[in-house]
C-alpha cells in the first residue's frame, strides 16, 4: 500500500516457480587446426505459483454481463480447478549455439560463435502487486473538513477513524467483474519468452615479447523484452487524429449501471468520448489512455554492434599491461528496458501500439570505450636500474606501480517532454542539430532552440526518444596504487599499498536540466540544459596493510 492510503490489506505473496533446462552438446575436431561446437539447450520457464492462490491475469476476450451490461474483457483467476499459474508455459524455447576455432597459422587464431538465449521470463517470481488485484484494499482516512467559518476541525477521530467500516477484499469472488469502474493492475495470460540472438568473430595474433592483439565484431538482437507496463486502453495516434477535440464530446454513459461508488465516472450521465473508442471502459482511472495497466508486455526489440580491440602484453621486464576499446551502438524501442538505471528518460512511448516512433539510440548506449590498465616493477632495488642494497632496498626497493586509465563518451540525452498534450504522451519536434555549438558547459550544456512545439496535439512529434547528437559528459578517470610486500622470514610478509582514486581529481557532470514549456520562452525555459550534479567522486586515497603468517 501506500502512505496516503491510511489503511492498507496488502498481498505478502508466497510465490515460487519451476525452471528446467537440458543441453546436449558435441565437439567435432574437422582438422589439426580447426574444432566446431555445436549444442542447443531446451529452457523451461515455468509460470509462478502463489501458496494461497492469490494471482490472477487479464482474458481480453471474456464475455460477461454485470447489471445488465454486457461487457468483454476482465481478470481471470487462478485455482478452483484452474491451472494454479496465471501463466502458460512456453515449451519451444529452444536455442541452438555454433562455434567455432580455426587456427591457420601459428601466431593467428580465429574465432566465431552465434547462440539463441531465452529469459529471464517475466512470468518467474515477481512483485505480487503486479496480478493479485482483488486481494488488495485501501480504506481512506476522512479526518477533517471545513466548517461554516472555513476552518479545518476533526470530524473522524483515532478513537474510530473508520465509522462505516474497513474496505474488504473481495478475492475471486467477481471474477472478471474486479475492480470494475477502476483501473487493473495486470498481465496477460500467454506471453513470449524474451529471447537474445548472441554472435561474434574474431581473430587473436601473437607478436613477439609476449604481445597480443585481439580484434573482432561482437553482436546482438533482443526480442520480446519486458516493456515495464502498458495500458491496453490507449488509443493508437491514428485513432487520436481522427476524432481530434471530439475525443472529449459528451456521449452518453452506458456503463453508468456498471460504475461503483467511487468511481470517477459514477453517478454520471455523460462521459468522454474516448470512453466508447478504449477497447475496455469498464475499467478507467478517469481519463484518457489508462484503465487496464499490463505489466511486463513483451514487445521491446534491441540491436547490439561493436568492434572490440584488445592489446595485451604478458608480465615480462618487470611490466604487463593491457588495454581495450569498444566502438559500439545499442539501438532499442524498449522504452523502459531492464536497467534502466543507467541515462534517464522522462515521459513514455508515444504509443506502444507503435514502436516504431519509439526505435532510437539506447539510454545505456556507450560509443566509444577505452580502458588501460599498467603494473610495472619500478626500477629501484636490488640488482635493478638504481641498485639498492641493505636498509635501503628494504625501504625503497620491489614497489610495484598499478595503474588504471578510463575513457569514455556520455549516454544519449532524452528528447525533451511535456508538451501539455492532453491525449498522449506527446514529445517536441525537432528542427536543427542540438549538438552542433551546443556550449557543454555546467550552465548550459545544450540549449533548446533546436526543439519546437508540435504544430497539433493530435500527431506524434518529430524528435527521436534519445537524442544522437548530444550526451552527457563522458567518463576520464585514473587510478593508481602502489604497494610492497615486506619479508620477515618464513612465511610472515607484511603487504603495505596506497590507492589512489580519481588521481586528477576530474568532475564528470551528471545529467543536464531537460524540458519543455509549451511556450518555449527564454524565460519559460531558464535553467534548460543546467548540469547540476556530477556523477562521480573527488580524489580519494586510500591505505592498507596485511600481515600474513
């Protein structure tokens, strides 16, 4: 529940769900030089159970009658001799894997592989508020009102907050008539199973002095991802533009006889006229777009490619080193993918029904990546560049330098939202590349004079989910540590090192201030584009001993 609710009857749900596997695999050796692979493995995801029967899902095409209204459309229960998941089980999740190893010279190995990978399945053990509507009830606490001088005085008190009694649950018991005239919080009963297509080449060379280079394309596809919640009440754009202002005509209300007290439409003779185009009015929360809240809906696609270089030298001389660097771009619809921690993005899709106005770069997309990383054995001590002998080889000699170098650009800024737009979730045009002599400064890191308020509230606007052109600040990070191992005979040393993190003591600006006014003045857009946090630390340091005996 929630604080607001004042008095909550919460589902603690007891889940549990079943998962099987098989995988058969072979090697076949076609040459001295060259080995394949091939296997495929068989995924089970069973659908989750709760102990007591508390799950429900939504059947779009049930047919029932409530108070002399027909109506389609409602939750389905699980138990009294239903199966006791909410979920069917996908018994074809089956995914083939090849790869192979080719070595045609001595110093030169090449290597490929490719794979279907399934899950996590959105029908495993999850937040039971997700499909356990009718075992959850919340009780309003009516504390105060106003009296004839306008002055708030206490008409409930704690002695007996609740005079006409705690809201009940009502469990299965109205079957597909729960939570008529309010909204539903559910999933669908057959669903796909997100599924990943994984694929790589490359080729590994060997230089002399313990030099290896690595290059290849690494690649994936996503499938049927989670998309964090849908409502199947909302009107496709094309619906939207054909009905235009009527959308909000008065049309008689027909479901009148189907809406509870409390309800927002109850009592009501007139409502909206999108009430008669929503696929289900019988469930609202009162406005357009919302009534049947379908989570985990599996419509998301992705697209993953990179060139990964890796260079790596082997400990010899006192040093070793390796350093990497990925150019790569992730593309996605899924606009609330699973982590979505990473970037931020203000507003939803445009319409689900559509994902096509959804498809940009990803909010986690990273262009450009390098790391490099160094231990060398610093040339003071015995027998070194600078030769030390005694006391002072104890003090000065056998340290050992690490060092960690990171680069990399920012994440893919949101277009901005909020164009006041009362029938969708409408996003601003785009007219000029907001990049181009973008200041990236901390008091403005882009401005919005490329970005214009769309010229209907009843068409898509113009500009991709995530910008191309601007990002936020990237990453320039180094590290660095120092340590010694000190011998006392036998097996007593005594390890000492000192860390140091952030070394330059660089700031990397968080997340710029993204907008939007429906009047895009100067003074209505102040503070657009401010940056005003950073997203990593100061220079620290650190100190460590450890003894070992």
């Amino acid at each position: 529940g929630y604080e607001y609710d004042n008095f909550t009857k919460d589902v603690f749900g007891a889940q549990a769900n079943p998962y099987y596997a098989a995988y058969f695999q072979d090697t076949w050796k076609i040459a001295k030089n060259l080995t394949v692979d091939a296997g495929v493995r068989w995924d089970i995801f069973g659908g989750r159970t709760e102990r007591h029967d508390r799950l429900e899902y939504f059947d779009p095409t049930v047919p029932f009658t409530f108070n002399g209204v027909n109506l389609t459309g409602g939750e389905q229960f699980v138990g009294n001799g239903k199966s006791r998941s909410p979920f069917t089980t996908n018994m074809l999740d089956f995914g083939p894997r090849l790869s192979m190893a080719w070595q045609p010279t001595n110093n030169l190995v090449v290597r490929a592989g490719s794979g279907i990978y399934y899950g996590p399945s959105s029908q495993m053990v999850a937040n039971s508020s997700l499909d356990s509507d009718g075992y959850f009830a919340a009780t309003f606490w009516n504390a105060t009102a106003y009296n004839a001088d306008g002055n708030t005085v206490p008409i409930n008190f704690l002695t007996n907050p609740f005079p006409t009694g705690v809201t009940q649950t009502t469990g299965s018991s109205l079957g597909p008539a729960t939570n008529l005239g309010n909204e539903l919080a559910t999933e669908l009963h057959s669903q796909r199973t997100p599924t990943t297509y994984d694929f790589n080449i490359g080729a590994e060379y060997q230089f002399p002095h313990g030099i290896v280079l690595s290059a290849g394309y690494v690649g994936s596809k996503g499938h049927f991802l989670p998309l964090s919640g849908v409502d199947l009440n909302q009107l496709s754009l094309s619906t939207i533009g054909q009905y235009k202002a009527a959308l909000n005509n008065p049309i008689p209300n027909k479901w009148e006889a189907v809406y509870p007290v409390g309800s927002p439409f109850y009592g009501q003779a007139t409502v909206p006229q999108y009430m008669a185009l929503e696929p289900y009015p019988q469930f609202t929360c009162g406005a357009i777009n919302c009534g049947v809240e379908a989570y985990a809906y599996p419509a998301g696609d992705s697209e993953y490619d990179s060139l990964q270089v890796k260079l790596e030298k082997h400990l010899s001389n006192h040093l070793s080193t390796l350093a990497t660097f990925t150019w790569g771009k992730l593309l996605t619809d899924d606009f609330a993918p699973p982590l979505s921690f990473v970037g931020y993005l203000g507003g939803t899709a445009q319409d689900w029904r559509n994902l096509n106005l959804e498809h940009s770069l990803s909010q986690q997309d990273i262009k450009y990546g390098f790391t490099w990383q160094t231990s060398y054995d610093l040339p003071f001590g015995h027998d070194r560049w600078m030769n030390l002998n005694g006391w002072k080889n104890q003090a000065f000699g056998g340290w050992t330098l690490n060092t960690i170098v990171f680069l990399s650009t920012g994440v893919p800024i949101g277009a901005p939202s909020g164009t006041g737009d009362p029938f969708f979730s409408q996003r601003v045009d785009q007219v000029c590349d907001a990049g181009k002599g973008a200041p990236h400064t901390a008091a403005q890191w882009f401005n919005y004079t490329c970005f214009a308020e769309p010229a209907s509230q009843f068409i898509a606007g113009t500009s991709s989910r995530l910008l191309s052109d601007v990002r936020t600040n990237g990453a320039h990070d180094l590290d660095a540590s120092i340590f010694k191992n000190f011998s006392f005979g036998g097996k007593r040393v005594l390890r000492l090192e000192v860390s140091a993190y952030n070394v330059t003591n660089s700031v990397q600006y968080g997340y710029p201030n993204v907008f939007w006014n429906p009047n895009p003045t100067p003074a209505n857009m102040s503070g657009f584009g401010q940056v005003t946090s950073d997203v990593n630390t100061p220079r620290q340091f650190q100190f460590a001993s450890r003894f070992t005996f």
